[in-house]
C-alpha cells in the first residue's frame, strides 16, 4: 500500500503541475474481475475451477474540453486496479491423500485510460455521462499463490510475489492494454459511473497451455472534481437571468433582449438602447433603431418605395396602383406605332400617337414604359433581331426628346417571335412590323 500511495501522489503532482489548466478529480470504487475463458496455468494437471476477484480501484482523473464543446471531453489519468482470480478445486478422495486445491492470480496494475466522454444535461446541475476508450496498463504488483491441503491436515503453499520480469514462458506481461466504456451520472462537483473493461492482449504466457489470458473487469466508480468546469460555467453563466449567457451578453448584468444581445430594448426592434437613437419607436439597424421615413405616408418605408413622393400601395412597391382605364388607353396608342418594311423612321402618324402617349406619362410620373420592337417574319431573318432593337430604340428616343426621363424607360428587340397573325399576306405582315408599350411600376 506504501507504493501505491507513492504512485498515486507522484501521479497527482504531474498532473496538477503539467496540467493545471484541466479539470480534476479523485476517484475510486469497487470491482469484479475475472479472466474469461477456458485456460489453467498449468502448475500441475488439475482441472481448476476458476473464480471472480473481488477488488478495488482508485487514482486521479483529469479532463479538457475537446473541439471547442461545452459536452465533448478528452479524459485520462492514472489509478490503480487490482485484477486477476481465483481457482479451486477439491477431491472425494486421493492416492496422494489430497482433499483440495485453492490458488490465485492476483495482478495489479496502473493503468491509463484514454477516454472520449459525452456528458448531455439532465437538469440543472445534474448531467448524463457516458464514454469510452482505449488503456494501457503498467504491471505494478502482483500475487500468484497455491495451497494443496491434504487429509492428514497439512498444507503445503507456495507463493510468487516477483511477477515483474523479462517476458517469457510461464510469466506476467509488464504491460497490458484494453478497451473500456463507462455510463453514469454528473451532480455538480460530484459523479457516479458504471465501468467495464476488456483486455486485448494476453497478460500472461502459460508454460503448456495456449488458452486466453485476457482481463475483464465490472465495477462501479463515484468520484469529486477538485476544481470547477470554468469553461461550461462560462457558457451557462447568466447573471441577470434574461436568457443570455454572460459571455455572449453584451450586458451581463441589466436584464434584456434575445435579440438585443442581451440589452434593454424598449422598442423590441433588436437595437439595444444604448446604440438606439430613437429607444421608444422601432426601427431598424441600418438607421441606429430609427424609423425609415415614409414621405408619402402610404404605409411604405422611403427604402422600399420605389415612388416615395407618391402615394401607393404595398402591392406595387409604394406606387399608386396602374389604373386599369390608363393602360387601356396607352395600349391603343401603342399599337397604331407601327413600320414600313425594312424601316426604322417614325412616320408622322406615329408621332401623333406618341405625342398622346407623352401626356400620360407626364401625368402619371410613376409608370415606366418597356418599348418592346417587333418585325415580320420576311427577309433576312438574321437581321430581324437588329432591326427590331432600332425600331424600340428610335421610339425610345422621341420619348426622350419629349420630356420623358430615360430611366423610366427599356427599349428591347424581339424580333419576329411573336406575331399577330399568320404573316401570309402584306397585310399581315404590316401588322406584325410594330412596336408594342408595356406598362410597369417605378
């Protein structure tokens, strides 16, 4: 006992020195371990009955948060663990006078496991543990013993305590390795957790049997964190209890908004006070938490009305709806626009029409006009495209020259896409050299 003290304070010193900024705790509890199996060590030819040992654990235990997570943690450490078993086997009788057999393989060891944990709340200072990993076990001490008891009432036992040597046949491994998993419950500073580990290599190399030689323990852990988990504090810290933890809460400790990083928000548009430059009427970021203006007092913000001087409605983006009798009535207009072959010059009875088409548009400042240019389908088709983009541009134009502002209008070319007709006749195809105004909102 006087070495394992030694050890586990030697342990507790690295790590409270090398790894102060880590979480830390002591722990310990009881186990059962076994060596599964159907194999004998072969110190005679006796079939052994083979027995769990019942044991103990106990050493210090350090975690870290891994990945930046408030639940993900990387744990190790180191503790010391008794395993090994028991065996036994007894007789009706003997030619040797021998009633019973009784022995034991007892091995302890320092182990270091490397566990990924996932702890995932459960209350309020209570949380859900469970986890797992590889270990590494270091031979520390160890037992190996036999009793022969015969009718007469002598005993003869025999008894090995020097199991830490080179590897060889009949002898102990200085170094073991595993698998374990644990599950349980974190309350605060305190934790209860239920252990099991398997060996993956053979601790033991028998003389004449080729059996396993595997370690398996079942146990129970409870243990104490030293210090606390200053970074899942941290993150749950709320010291005005708005719902915004202190480290994302720009006001830790006035009581807020959500959506105010944590501040007072009178208005609940987002804007802390502090930074709000109109704190009683919501408003936007943009504007330091005041209003946008509204000109035309139409329910429109000026940053979304596309006609704040105008009265409108939302429907069309803050401009007045396109009443049904003036598109009607640019519509006839447009269609007496029309070309003669090959042409792109305005004739005079085109210019009458758009001289009309130019007093609606002044009236009505917040239409814009698509000047859509259109051909027959004769000639060279190639060209139809260019021709027809004239035919809207030359249109374009006399607007323009007219006093109608050359944002409010487009001019494309569509060539001969879409006819009115079939283009059978010189009729037809009159009809179909046009150029067609559309009425849209600013």
């Amino acid at each position: 006992m006087k070495k394992m003290a030694t050890a586990l304070l030697l342990c507790s010193c690295f790590i409270f020195s090398a790894h102060a900024q880590l979480r830390t705790a002591i722990a310990g509890g009881p186990h059962i371990s076994s060596v599964p199996g159907n194999s004998s060590p072969q110190w005679d030819s006796l079939n052994y009955k083979y027995s769990s040992r019942t044991g103990f654990h106990i050493g210090i235990l350090a975690e870290t948060h891994l990945f930046n997570s408030n639940d993900l943690y990387f744990q190790t450490g180191m503790h010391y663990t008794n395993k090994g078993r028991r065996f036994s086997t007894s007789f009706d009788s003997s030619s040797a006078g021998i009633t019973k057999v009784t022995g034991s393989q007892f091995v302890n060891y320092m182990e270091i496991p490397l566990n990924i944990v996932f702890k995932k709340d459960i209350g309020k200072k209570s949380r859900f543990i469970f986890g797992g990993g590889p270990y590494a076990s270091f031979l520390f001490s160890g037992r190996e013993s036999k009793s022969v008891y015969y009718s007469n009432g002598n005993i003869d036992a025999t008894e090995n305590t020097s199991l830490k040597v080179p590897r060889s046949s009949g002898k102990y491994k200085n170094i073991d390795f595993g698998v374990n998993a644990l599950a349980g419950v974190e309350f605060g500073k305190l934790f209860i957790t239920a252990n099991f580990s398997k060996g993956l290599t053979q601790f033991y190399t028998a003389n004449t049997n080729t059996g396993s030689f595997k370690n398996q323990v079942l146990g129970a852990t409870i243990g104490f964190y030293l210090n606390k988990d200053k970074k899942r504090e941290a993150a749950k810290r709320d010291r005005d209890s708005d719902g915004v933890p202190d480290i994302n809460d720009e006001c830790p400790r006035i009581k807020g908004s959500a959506t105010a990083k944590g501040c007072p928000d009178q208005d609940a548009d987002g804007v802390p006070d502090k930074d709000d430059n109109c704190p009683n009427i919501a408003g936007k970021a943009a504007r330091n938490g005041c209003p946008v203006p509204d000109n035309d007092k139409d329910g429109v913000d000026n940053d979304e009305d596309k006609c704040p001087d105008v009265a409108g409605v939302k429907a069309n983006n803050g401009c007045p709806d396109i009443d049904a009798g003036i598109r009607s009535e640019l519509d006839r207009f447009a269609k007496r626009i029309q070309f003669k072959y090959k042409s792109t010059v305005l004739s005079k009875k085109s210019k009458g029409e758009l001289d009309e088409i130019v007093k609606i548009l002044r009236g009505n400042t917040h239409l814009n006009v698509l000047i859509e240019g259109y051909t027959s389908s004769d000639g060279n088709g190639r060209n139809h495209i260019t021709l027809s983009q004239r035919r809207a541009q030359s249109v374009k134009e006399y607007l323009e020259a007219n006093g109608i502002m050359s944002k409010r209008l487009k001019a494309v070319g569509l060539g001969d896409t879409k006819p009115l007709n079939g283009n059978k006749t010189e009729a037809e195809r009159a009809l179909n050299r046009r150029v067609e105004l559309k009425i849209t909102s600013n």
